[in-house]
C-alpha cells in the first residue's frame, strides 16, 4: 500500500482484488493533496484514473503535465489518465451507451472513456430520448446488432428512457439518472425516483454517477474472465 503523505493511503490491490482499478475522485480534495496522490503513484510506477477535475485542479494537472507526469485529459477533462498500469485490460465484449438528450453526453462520455481504458468497447445512441420515441426505435436496432453485453443508460428530466430501453433490449441495463432538469424534482432526483421504480428489470447508480455505472460493467467482464486468463496487464 503506497502512502502519500499524511493524508492518503491508495490501495494498489484492488485491481487484482475485484478486477477494476480505483479511481481517484478530485471532487473535495485540494490541488496539493491531489498531485502527491498522481505523484506517489507515478514514482511506484502505477497509472491512475482521476475522476471529475475542478477547474483549478485541471490547471494545477496541466502544469504537471507539461512538467513530465505523464497525464491524458479525457472526455473533454472530466477523467484524467495517469500512464501506467491499471490492472486486467479486458479485450472481449461490447457494451452500449445511451444518452437520451444531448446534456447527458458528457456524463455518458466520462463512462465511455472509462471503459476504453479498460479496454471495453463501447457503442453509443446519443439524443434518442423518449420525447421522440422513433429515434430510440432506429438506435436499438443499430445497437442490437452488436450484441453489447451491458446497456449503459443515461437520462434526466423523468428518467424514461432506461426503462423504455429496458423493454427493449436482449441485455440487462443499467440507468444512471443525470442532474438535467429544472423546478420540483430536478437535479436529477425525479429521474433517480422514476428509475428505481420501473416496471421493466433495471438497476440504478446514484444521480451523475458515470464512473460507478462503468466499473460496475467492467466488473462484470471481470466476473466472466475468472482468473483474468483472457485479460492482459496494461
């Protein structure tokens, strides 16, 4: 277990552990405390996914990045990629990712750029929501034929479309209710509401919760690869 400082202590099994690497949320967390945690690991030669960068955070990175800590800014600098190893790198499977407005794409794009880490493929709908149904009709279609393991599905306002989605599909879905939305029940409380009580089979992350829905899907490759025969360290 690697300790930065006084304050950090990161566990470097839980790739082997339970199959997924952990990812360092930025959220509450000062800029210097953040970068001796990136910089601990880099000098024990592990990578690192960090998750939703504040503004000054993604400064203070940038500076180090361009200083030589070998950083990637990813899904448009929600997720930072810290080069080196993150654990199994899963080759085999699909899995779909759904937005059903176009203000949910970057969280479903911080989903995206997890799993291509990971080495998941991903497929992506994008603004297919309920309010013009066709379009969701077309995109199933284009999707299924990919046979995704694992649907992704991303929705604010009433939080339709996983269910819609969910009596849809061969592949069990996952709904992530986003804080789009406005007046009684926005920020995404009315669409976690309505998720967690669909009538087709779904199971629900908490509201924004992009990274927890991915690593939850990796999980389940993990779950399927056994011993990690079929996975390769990165």
């Amino acid at each position: 277990m690697t300790v930065a400082g006084a304050y950090a202590r990161i566990d470097r099994d839980r790739p082997r552990r339970v199959g997924v690497p952990e990812v360092i949320l930025a959220e509450g967390k000062t800029v210097g405390h953040l970068l001796g945690i990136l910089r601990a690991l880099h000098a024990d030669g592990a990578g690192a996914l960090v998750s939703r960068p504040t503004p000054a955070q993604r400064r203070a990175l940038r500076h180090d990045a361009r200083a030589g800590l070998p950083l990637r800014f990813l899904a448009g600098g929600r997720v930072v990629r810290l080069g080196g190893p993150l654990g199994p790198r899963y080759r085999d499977g699909t899995v779909a990712i759904v937005a059903a407005g176009t203000s949910d794409v970057p969280l479903a794009e911080e989903s995206r750029a997890v799993l291509e880490e990971l080495g998941i493929r991903s497929v992506t709908a994008y603004d297919v929501g309920v309010a013009g149904l066709h379009r969701l009709l077309v995109a199933t279609r284009r999707l299924e034929r990919h046979r995704p393991e694992l649907y992704l599905a991303f929705a604010g306002r009433e939080g339709a479309l996983p269910t819609v989605l969910a009596g849809l599909v061969h592949a069990p879905v996952v709904g992530v209710p986003t804080s789009v939305g406005y007046g009684r029940g926005g920020r995404g409380e009315a669409a976690l509401n309505a998720m967690l009580q669909s009538c087709a089979p779904l199971a629900v992350v908490n509201i924004d919760g992009a990274v927890p829905a991915a690593l939850f899907a990796a999980q389940r490759f993990a779950l399927r690869e056994g011993s990690g025969a079929r996975a390769r360290a990165r």
